[in-house]
C-alpha cells in the first residue's frame, strides 16, 4: 500500500499527540493518563469512581492502576457518596486542582497552537470527518457481523 490507510494517519497522529502530552506532564512528575484523569475529574463535586472509566474509554484495571497512584502523589482522595454508600466519589486535593490547572494549560496550549495553524474550515472539516469516524464505530457500522473462524 502506498497510500497512507486513514488508520495509520489516525494512529501517527494520536501517538505524536500522546508523545508530546507525555513530555509535558513528565516535566511536572506526571502523565498523560493522569491529566486526562484530573481533567475528567469534577474540581468542586467530585466524580464517582464508576463513572470515571467510561468518561474516559478506559478499563477498569487500567484506571485503578492509575487512581492508586494518584491517590499516593496526593492528588485525589476517596470519599463515600452521600447519596449512595455504595459508591466512592474521587475528590481531588488541593495539589490535584493545581496539577488539573497545569493539564488543562498544556491542552488548551495545544488546542491554540492547532488553530493558529490549521485553517477553521479545515478544523471544521477534520471535527466532522472524526465525529462520522466515531459515529461508524459506535453504531457498529463497520464490522457489524459475527465472523466464524472454523
């Protein structure tokens, strides 16, 4: 194949953008799974624990990973859901609001960076080219079909 698969422009793209939020977070002692984790994080309600995992696509064992080890740096604290005490709501500290402010600098720095660059029809055109990308996806339109491999 010569031509470049909308896969692996997809993916470049995605592992480039992962690689530069990476660098960025390293340079305060994170990453980028722990800022898209404050980000996703209510700053002044709190999140249910069991939300957090589908808000942000991830599986429950990678998550944990991640809120154990943002529960160790101080970053957020568990807290029993007052309207339900079967559930924990993930609260974060007061260094876990100045780490969400520091994430959310880098990705609107991004976001600046991209639009001072890209022309807003084609950043319009990119937002819907995804959203039908996603849209496929969702609604199985793809490989909606059980495959046998006897």
């Amino acid at each position: 194949m010569k031509e470049k698969t909308i896969d692996y422009v997809l993916r470049a793209t995605w592992i480039a953008v992962s690689k530069m939020y990476n660098e960025e977070a390293g340079k305060a002692g994170s990453t980028m799974a722990t800022g898209f984790a404050l980000l996703s994080i209510d700053p002044e309600k709190g999140t249910p624990s069991t939300s957090l995992g589908p808000k942000m696509g991830m599986e429950a064992t990678s998550l944990s990973r991640i809120l154990k080890s943002m529960e160790e740096k101080g970053l957020i604290i568990r807290k029993k859901n007052p309207n339900d005490g079967r559930s924990v709501l993930l609260h974060l500290t007061t260094f876990g609001k100045e780490m969400r402010e520091f994430s959310k600098g880098v990705v609107l720095k991004f976001d600046e960076a991209v639009k001072e660059n890209v022309s807003e029809e084609d950043l319009k055109t990119f937002i819907k080219v995804a959203n039908s990308i996603s849209d496929l996806i969702s609604n199985k339109k793809i490989y909606n079909k059980e495959i046998s491999l006897k």
